[in-house]
C-alpha cells in the first residue's frame, strides 16, 4: 500500500475543487518544462501519443528522462544526477502529458521497461510481470489507487534502477525485473478502508492477487515468496524500522504474512532489503521527490478518493511518521533536495 494512504496532505490551506487544482498543477508542469526544454517537452508529447493506442510502445522514456539538457551534448553520463530538479521535472511532465491526455497501455509500457530488464517475455517472470500489468489494467483503481499510480510507480523505480547503476550499485537483470513485477501490483484490488482495519489487510490482498498470477506464469516458489515479501513491505508502517521494511529481526506481524514455505523466512530476507527500500522510495517518488505542483496533484487524487480534505497537521504527520528522516536507498536519497523543498512548503 502506498504510504500516502496513512495521512492525506493538506493543499496548502485550498478549499477542494479538484478540476481547478489539477488543471493549475498541470499547467504549471507544462510551462515550467515547456519553457526550459521545449525540444524535450514535445519528445514527451510524441512519445507517450506512439504509445496510447499501439500494442508496443517503442519509446526509451529512461533515455529520455537522462538525456543531456539542450546545448549540453557533453554532460551526458551525469547531468541528471548531478541535477535532481531537472530530473524531477521532467517525470512530473512526463505524468502530466499521462494525465492530460492517455498514458500507453500498461501492458505495453511493462513490456518496454521488461526489455530494460534483460528478462525475457516469455519467462515465468516475465509472463507475470505482463500478467500483473494487466490485471491492473483491466482493475483500473481509484482516483490515487490507481492503474496509472502504479505506472508511476514502476517507471519512478527503473528511474532508480538507473541512477543507481551510474552510482556503481547496479540491481542484476532478475531482480530488477522482480522489483518491476511488484511495482506493477503492489497495490493491486486497493479498497478504502472502511472504518479502521488491521494492518496488512490490504497489502496482503495484493500480495495474494499477485501469488495468484506468479503460479499460473509457472513463476519459481522463491520467487513468490520474494513478491509476497515485498509487497507486504509496502505496508507504512514498516518504512522506518531499522534497515528499512525488510530489516532484520523482522516485526513479528510482518513474518505472519510472509507465508513462506521455509521454516525462517529471515534467511531468504537480505538479498531484498535493498530492493524493499528502492519499492518504498519509488512508492513515495511521485508524492515527495518530483516538484511541489506534483505534489499537489498527489494530493488532488488522494482528496477525489476519500471525499474529504486534512489539514497542516496531517501533513506534519506524514512527513514525519511516514517519509521521516528521507529516502531510504542510495538513488532515492539523490532526490533529497526536492524532498527538501516540498516539505518546507507542506509544512510551513
């Protein structure tokens, strides 16, 4: 579940007419990349229109969220690690042209991000990660629980796939097609709470949709268990523990959920704690690391879904019991000064 759902953001003290903010934040988006990049913002354009109503979306979008500034050809390799509001920018306008217009199917866009991964289609995990997207699809979501917040997600985490090969942290081509498959499901039949439920509940029932999909793709019991896991890491909760959601010694309530076949599920843990913090970080991306417009367009959504808008308090509290300290990885923590600037004026 993703960790916004724990305390809804205050709008900067707006009253809630969500068709006037959100029209605002995207316009906003649009001439702040539009104005900097124009060549890049219609590549944007193209490149999502390719997608919308084709099988295969063709279009490299981490290419191109990491090409060179215009007139910068040489600086390359680093620019968009060296600039982390750069970066934010341009995957806030390339979620505003999905949300202006049609983001590409979800199946395709996994497809695209699979062949990234070097796992192929024809894979149990590559059928399931395929699997996934579309049951997602075909669900559709909510307002902030959505088919397209699980786009993001998944494209925030190769984002930080990516930053966290040029840091020299490279995630090998399995488990980055693991952690894709998740993204896509991670929050997979989200219902609102009604009332207040038990923790986990609807993480495990993601969980369960998932197992589901990695059986019938013939996926390996260590890697159901290894979705099972990380799925269940999502949980709010768990984000500041120390070592993240997966550290050990585990929380007793998470181990009941694990359902794994071994005896101590800690031995299959630490090869994915790493993965665990990379999930929490592209989950809270587009809320907290992109730029304060997008922000408030997280907010919007998260407003249409429960019906009701919260206060400074709760923003206070988000940050605080759920974002914490800040990013939990190594390329999360590059966005830090973005999570900087959104929260001074969240909370101010």
């Amino acid at each position: 579940m993703g960790p916004r759902c724990f305390a809804l953001t205050a709008g900067f003290g707006r009253s809630l007419h969500p068709i006037r903010e959100r029209l605002l934040a995207i316009s906003h988006l649009r001439d702040s990349i539009g104005g900097a990049e124009p060549a890049l913002s219609a590549q944007y354009q193209r490149g999502a229109a390719r997608g919308v109503d084709s099988a295969v979306f063709d279009t490299d979008l981490i290419a191109l969220l990491f090409a060179p500034p215009p007139g910068a050809p040489g600086r390359a390799a680093a620019s968009a690690v060296a600039d982390p509001a750069r970066l934010g920018r341009r995957m806030a306008a390339l979620y505003a042209v999905w949300q202006r217009r049609r983001r590409p199917p979800l199946q395709a866009l996994a497809a695209c991000f699979l062949r990234r991964t070097g796992v192929s289609p024809l894979d149990p995990l590559g059928r399931c990660c395929l699997a996934a997207a579309e049951a997602v699809e075909a669900w559709g979501g909510l307002p902030y629980h959505s088919a397209t917040h699980h786009a993001e997600v998944a494209t925030n985490a190769m984002v930080l796939l990516e930053l966290s090969d040029r840091l020299g942290q490279p995630v090998a081509g399995h488990a980055a097609a693991l952690l894709l498959t998740v993204c896509l499901a991670h929050d997979l039949h989200y219902r609102p709470p009604a009332g207040r439920r038990p923790r986990f509940s609807a993480e495990r029932a993601s969980a369960d949709a998932l197992a589901a999909l990695a059986a019938d793709a013939g996926c390996t019991p260590s890697e159901q268990q290894a979705m099972r896991a990380l799925v269940i890491a999502t949980e709010p909760g768990l984000r500041l523990r120390q070592g993240g959601p997966l550290g050990l010694p585990l929380e007793p309530a998470a181990r009941a959920h694990l359902a794994m076949d071994c005896a101590a599920p800690e031995t299959a843990l630490p090869a994915l704690q790493g993965l665990a913090g990379i999930l929490s970080d592209a989950d809270l991306l587009s809320s907290v690391g992109l730029t304060v417009a997008w922000y408030e367009v997280q907010n919007d959504r998260l407003e249409r879904e429960s019906g009701q808008i919260q206060g400074q308090a709760d923003s206070r509290r988000f940050f605080r019991d759920i974002v914490g300290p800040g990013f939990l990885s190594a390329p999360g923590r590059i966005f830090a000064p973005n999570l900087a600037t959104i929260q001074a004026r969240a909370c101010a």
